[in-house]
C-alpha cells in the first residue's frame, strides 16, 4: 500500500496496470459489494424500531385472521332463530340509542353512589 492510499482514505488508489489487474478490480468491487450489504443488514438488525413496528402489523394481522375464523364458527355453530333475534335486538338498540344511554348512566350512578354510602359505614 503506497502512501496516497492510506492519507486519501475513501479515495480510490491508483488502478493497477498489467497482468491479473482486471481480477483485482472485480475482487475489489465484490468485497465492496458484500461489505455494502453486511452494514445494510446490520443496521437493520440495529433498527429496533422499525423490527417493534413489523412484529406489531404481524400480530395485528393473525388477530385479525383469528377472529374472523372465531366470528365465522360462532356465526355457523349459532341457530339461526336464535341469530334473527339477535339482529333484531341490535336493529331495536340502534334505533333506541338516546334512552338506552340514559338507563344506562342512571345505572352507573346509581351503582357509584350505592357504594359510596357502603364505604361510610
């Protein structure tokens, strides 16, 4: 190694000329080209980030696979009088939204204040 290649680092060193130079080029360029790809997978492997972000979407998607299948088994081992009745329930609770909220927080009142008196005695 002369001395220019080791003061201009990241220059190229002069290309030799003559017999096998052509090899020691493609050598160089495939060093170069593994070496490229190593520090790629490496700072991959470094990005925790964006390995929590794909291992999130991969467990996002079997969740979802797997209630679908859950939906469709209890949709098909559910009778079907039984599933008419309870789209029927759910057309009435739409459709009643505003009274069913207030039965609801009536109920949530009255269960906080029937503890609150529990704790005084």
């Amino acid at each position: 190694m002369n001395d220019d290649a080791r003061t201009n680092i990241g220059t190229p060193a002069p290309t030799p000329a003559g017999p096998g130079a052509a090899e020691l080029r493609d050598q160089v360029e495939r060093t170069r080209d593994e070496l490229g790809r190593t520090v790629e997978a490496l700072a991959a492997k470094a990005d925790i980030k964006a390995q929590a972000k794909e291992k999130a979407a991969l467990v996002t998607e079997q969740i979802r696979e797997k209630t679908g299948h859950a939906a469709r088994l209890v949709k098909d081992k559910t009778p079907d009088p039984l599933l008419e009745k309870a789209g029927q329930a759910a057309a009435a609770a739409r459709a009643n939204r505003t009274p069913l909220l207030v039965v609801g927080a009536a109920v949530v009142v009255f269960l906080l204040v029937r503890r609150g008196r529990g704790h005084r005695r």
